[in-house]
C-alpha cells in the first residue's frame, strides 16, 4: 500500500479551515489591474544552480527549485532568504528515483516525485531518504502522469487518497484526429491504495480540431469538485464538474489574434517552431487560493523572420499578456507585459501576490548568482 500521511482533516482543523475559507477574499470590481509593484525579492544561488528555473514550487514559507542540473530539490526559504536545504537523489541504482521531471509536496512528509517516462511515483521527504517507490497502471491509451513544474502548469492534487494528474496522449502530434482525440483524456486519477488509474471525463472539448489542426496541449486546475483548464488554440476557458457536466467562458485576450492560427501541415520546421513560440496562444493557467482569481498567461502574435529571431525566443519568450478571471471564470482584466524583463513560466503565488521572475536575459538587471523576482499585484 502506498501511505500519504495527513490524507485527512481532523474535526477541529476542518472547522478551522471553513473559517479561514469564507473570510472575505480580495474584492474585484471592473477597475481591478494587475500590475508589476517594482518590489524584489532576491535569493543567492550557487554555480550550479541556472538562474532560470526547470520547475518551482511554493510550499508554505518554501520556494522549492528542481534543479536538473544536480539532480535535486532546493529549498529556500522566503523569509531568509537563504537555501534552508538542499535534497540531492540518485538517478539510477536501489536508491534510484529516475531522471526527475516534477514534484508535487503534499506537505515535507509527503513529497512526491515524478520521473519524465514510466509509471512510477516515489515517496520522499525533506531528509531525502525514499519512503515507498509506488509503480501504478496508467490509463490505457495515455502516457504516464506528466508533472512539469515550469511547463503549462498542471499541479497534481490529493482527493480522497487518489492523485489527479495530468497525461498526454502517446501518438505524434501531426498524426492527431478529431476521432482520436475525442476518444482520449488530459487527465486521470491514480489509486494509490491499489495503482490503478481510472479516468475523471476529462475529455478535450468537442470540436477543438473542427477548423484543423492545433496544438492541444492542455493547463489544468484540478478542485474536488471540479477541473477548470485552458488549451493552447482556444480563447474559451471550461470547467468540467464532477458530475461529468462540461461549461465554458468566453476569455479571448485583446492582444491576440481574433482567430488563432492552425499548425501548418506540410510546413518546413521553421514554420513549426514559429507556430508553437511566436503564434498567438495561450498556456499556463494558475489559481491564486489568496485571492481567489485565475491567472492565465497569453502570447501575442510576433513578426519572425528568420531562425536567429526563433532561438532567442527560446531565452526571451517576448511580450506576454496575463488575465485574470474569478471564480465565475469572468475575465476581470488583462495586463500586456513588455519582452526582454520577465521570464514567465518562472513564477510562483504567496499571499502577498504573484510573482515573476525577472531574469529574462534582457534585462540589465538580471542576474547569474541569484533568483530575481518581482511581484505582481491585483490592485483595485
């Protein structure tokens, strides 16, 4: 059996949260923006830690880096400023954890880690030693859960002793059909009593390829009762309830194109490229549980010319546009970010806000010995 401690509330700490819970959150009105507050925060790093990140995580008064560089889990604390502690794991051997694509921390007792292929979960926690090594079924016709820290963010959650995660379907992109993807799921749910995965109806919306193709790559945001998610191609963002009813809310950013682009079938691969990082497109959607809003991070359209203009956006992604939508998933407000000072898919919320990280090549002030970051306010 494979045990996550702390599953459960206790009664008096239920009560407790159902207090906090329906305190009263941030008020948004029509006039809400969100906007950069010119406040740092700066954490040293070492030689070996990149500036950029591969995958943050925030627990509690812990920003946590996976750090693929040396195979470990950095934590660093918030209020320090400092590297608190550092995890480092084996590869391969019988203290092995594979080639650590994520983490998700259900709290520093229960640290669960991802590898980039197989079904296999290990258990950690902040002394480093490995507690349980869970293999589980993945859903038949989907990969294995894929927990990217930094990549269309899709943080898993605990439910009832069953993990949510996130999976994609194993077949080439350009060989994608509408049947096909009408017969697959962007995410399911593992036992971790008996590791079997059955599916949650977490099925891409129909019609998504009704105008051809596009890339379907998916953000979610699993709750207990329902998963809110956006897609690259797609302006709308949808709630899947539990109850296998599917809604969607209208979200198109001013700042792109009214019809977002198709892949282009038969294009060399710098039309690929140029489809997949200069188009417009939206990816990583993050709940704010401080605010109780949804970030979701677009990209406008960009005139490339050339494979020099495509690699440098592989270190400066250029403008991006963050909107932020309530709890009814209404589009409150949008703020456009100008390129070469942010790197977005470095971010993380505490309750003072979002941060970004703003080691964006570009910018002057960027640093090589230090995460820099700068927080982003919902003002009203």
């Amino acid at each position: 059996m494979f045990y996550v401690r702390n599953a459960y509330f206790s009664p008096l700490v239920l009560v407790l949260f159902i207090v906090f819970a329906c305190t009263e959150s941030t008020k948004l009105s029509e006039n809400s923006k969100l906007q950069a507050s010119g406040e740092v925060l700066r954490i040293p790093i070492d030689s070996l830690t990149a500036s950029i990140s591969t995958g943050l995580v925030c627990y509690e008064d812990y920003l946590v880096n996976v750090n693929w560089n040396t195979h470990a889990l950095q934590f660093y604390d918030l209020n320090s400023k400092e590297l608190h502690k550092e995890i480092f794991y084996q590869e391969e051997g019988p203290q092995g954890v594979g080639s650590i694509l994520g983490v998700y921390i259900q709290n520093l007792d229960s640290i669960l880690l991802f590898p980039q292929m197989g079904p296999v979960i290990t258990l950690t926690d902040t002394t480093g030693i490995i507690k349980n090594r869970f293999e589980y079924q993945t859903l038949e016709g989907h990969t294995n859960a894929f927990v990217h820290n930094a990549y269309f963010g899709s943080s898993p959650q605990l439910i009832n002793k069953q993990l949510w995660v996130k999976t994609h379907i194993p077949v080439q992109f350009v060989k994608m059909t509408a049947n096909l993807m009408k017969k697959s799921v962007m995410g399911y749910r593992i036992d971790l009593e008996n590791g079997r995965s059955y599916g949650i109806g977490l099925n891409y919306p129909e019609g998504y390829l009704e105008s051809g193709l596009k890339f379907y790559e998916p953000s979610l945001v699993f709750q207990p009762d329902f998963t809110v998610y956006s897609l690259f191609g797609d302006h709308r963002l949808f709630r899947q309830n539990k109850d296998g009813g599917l809604e969607s809310f209208e979200g198109k950013s001013q700042y792109l194109d009214e019809s977002l682009p198709l892949f282009p079938v038969g294009g060399e691969r710098f039309d690929t490229q140029k489809y997949l990082t200069a188009s417009s497109r939206y990816e990583t959607l993050l709940y704010d549980e401080y605010r109780k809003v949804y970030y979701r991070f677009a990209y406008p359209t960009l005139q490339i010319e050339n494979e020099e203009d495509l690699v440098s956006l592989r270190e400066n992604p250029g403008p991006f546009v963050i909107q932020v939508f309530n709890t009814d998933l209404e589009l409150i407000t949008e703020s456009y970010f100008e390129g070469g000072i942010y790197f977005p898919n470095n971010s993380f919320i505490t309750e003072k806000g979002l941060y970004l990280s703003a080691n964006n090549p570009e910018n002057p002030q960027a640093e090589e010995d230090a995460f820099r970051f700068e927080l982003i306010q919902l003002m009203n």
